[in-house]
C-alpha cells in the first residue's frame, strides 16, 4: 500500500473515532493529541489485514481524561445488578492505570463467574481454587480472551469500549486506547520492543513517518529487538510473529533474555506489571491466585519458583 494512502487510511479511521466522543471539547484535544502506531502500519504496507489500530496520547492530562470519559461509559454489573467497581487511578510514577477490582480486567461480553465485583475480595481467590481442582475448567471458564471478545464486537455501536485493561482501553471497531505510556512519538517508542513497530502518524500535522531500520525490518520480515520496559510480554510476542511467517535469529532472543535477567519475577507486583496485556484472561487468575496471602496470613512479598511452576503446570 502506498504511504499516501496509508494516510488516508489511518485519517478515514481516526476521523470516524473522534467523531464517536461525545464531549466536544474533550474530542477537540484528542483530535491535536493523537499517535497512531505498532501493528497496523507494517500490515498495511504488506497488504495485510489491520488487526487493529493503537491509539497513543500526547499528554498525562488527556491520557487521564479520555480514561475517565470511556470507564464512565463503561457499565459492567454482576448478576446481583451490583455495580463493578472500575475507576481511573494516577500512579506516583506519573502512570495512568484503569484499575478493576479484584478482576482485573473487565469486558463487554462476560459470564456471571469472570468478575468478581460485588463479592468479598477473597471470592476471587475461592474462584481460582476451584478452577483448580478441575483444570480443564479454566478453558471453559476463560476462552473469553480479549480476542473472542472483539469477534463479536461490531455488532452494537461502533467505537464503545468492550474491553478494560490496567494498560489499555479496547473500542470496538479495531481502535485500542494504550494508556500505560503517553508524549511524544520518540518518547513512546523508547518503551517498544520490535524494531518494525516504529513507524508513526501524528494528527496534529497528519504525517505518516517510515523509519528505515524499521523499513528494513518489514521488507524481509524479520524481527530485530530493540529493547523493552516489559521484555517478558516480547518473548511471548514472539509467538505471534512466527505464526505469520516473521523470523527471528537467537541474537535477538539472547537480548530478551539479557533483559528478562534484570527483572526480579519473584516479586508478585513486578510480575504481574510484567504480564499485563499478554493472555490477559488466564494470567490474571494466576496473579489472583498469587495474591492470595501466606500461610501466616501476610501479604506475599516474594514468589517461591516452585509453588509458581505448581500453579502454572495446573492452569495451563
């Protein structure tokens, strides 16, 4: 696809976005604000289908506004009719987190047994108990992903959130809100992974910017790791790259690894920051299940290899 028509693209879809914000000044500032990049622009020059698009902010303030307007759209109750309890929360660090209790994630499309709002805390732990006593549950419990949801998706309104995340709001119609990071075009790839990604459009002057490394990186279809905040969720992404035909040369892992050494995934809250955003629905029963209090009765200030192979070996 040529750039001037990627633009047109991306321009079409933004447009059609902004026009869904029912706040008028609110869309105003998101119309000069708004990045668009990651995934969608390399499978647009190979002529491949656009997933969907990612959505980054230019600023903290409108980060937090745009959050705030789609969790007050966001209506999720429990069977009982009880609300769910979903808010926007700013971190110390300057992160913009959306912050579902006890579940952890929230979607439009949920079974009476994904969220645990409206129950003591400790129910989330009961349900992860006996989950595991029959494992296999946990697929009929959970294929709910956030892929299954959007399949479904286009069916109401375009553009209502149908999936909540700590990092990322998810609209129907192929638009993700990233949260977790937020400035300028360069600030916010000092935080992505793949070389290939790193291409951008910016709203305020509508340019579509190709950087050559990440050029090259198309052209031959290979992955080239550039480092990461979250080189654990890069590992797994892998996956996904290999399954569309992409390679990767074990220099490139060996730099993951590099970077995965320096985390410390005995702690509980680094590992589930580590996590966020990578099969989203089965990891936060396994961050539940690590919360849950020591035989003492304290809070869990480290994870014990073991115990976490256990868990893992019974959930997945």
């Amino acid at each position: 696809m040529k750039t001037k028509t990627i633009k047109a693209v991306i321009l079409k879809k933004m447009s059609d976005w902004w026009k869904s914000i029912e706040d008028e000044k609110l869309r105003e500032r998101v119309q000069q604000g708004t990045i668009v990049t990651g995934g969608c622009i390399p499978s647009m020059l190979l002529r491949e289908q656009v997933n969907d698009y990612d959505v980054y902010l230019r600023s903290q303030d409108l980060v937090k506004d745009l959050a705030q307007y789609y969790v007050n759209r966001f209506q999720v109750k429990t069977k009982s009719g009880i609300d769910c309890a979903i808010f926007v929360r700013e971190e110390p660090d300057g992160r913009i987190k959306i912050v579902v209790k006890s579940a952890g994630v929230a979607s439009e499309k949920r079974s009476e047994n994904e969220y645990f709002e409206g129950a003591e805390d400790s129910a989330g732990g009961e349900y992860v108990r006996e989950v595991m006593q029959d494992p296999g549950a946990i697929q009929d419990r959970h294929d709910e992903t956030e892929a299954a949801i959007l399949e479904g998706a286009d069916k109401g309104p375009a553009y209502r959130p149908v999936f909540l995340s700590t990092n990322a709001i998810t609209l129907s119609s192929k638009v993700q809100i990233v949260l977790r990071f937020y400035g300028e075009p360069d600030e916010i790839h000092k935080n992505y992974d793949f070389v290939h990604c790193t291409n951008y459009w910016s709203s305020w002057d509508n340019q579509l910017v190709l950087r050559q490394p990440a050029l090259e990186s198309i052209l031959t279809k290979e992955l080239k790791y550039v480092g990461s905040k979250y080189p654990l969720c890069s590992l797994f992404r892998i996956r996904k790259f290999v399954g569309r035909g992409w390679t990767i040369n074990a220099g490139q892992i060996l730099k993951m690894a590099m970077q995965v050494h320096d985390i410390n995934l005995h702690d509980p809250m680094v590992l589930e920051d580590q996590l966020t955003g990578v099969d989203v629905a089965h990891f936060a029963d396994l961050i539940h299940r690590l919360k849950e209090k020591d035989e003492n009765g304290e809070p869990r200030r480290t994870i014990d290899t073991a115990y976490l192979v256990e868990i893992i070996d019974r959930m997945f």
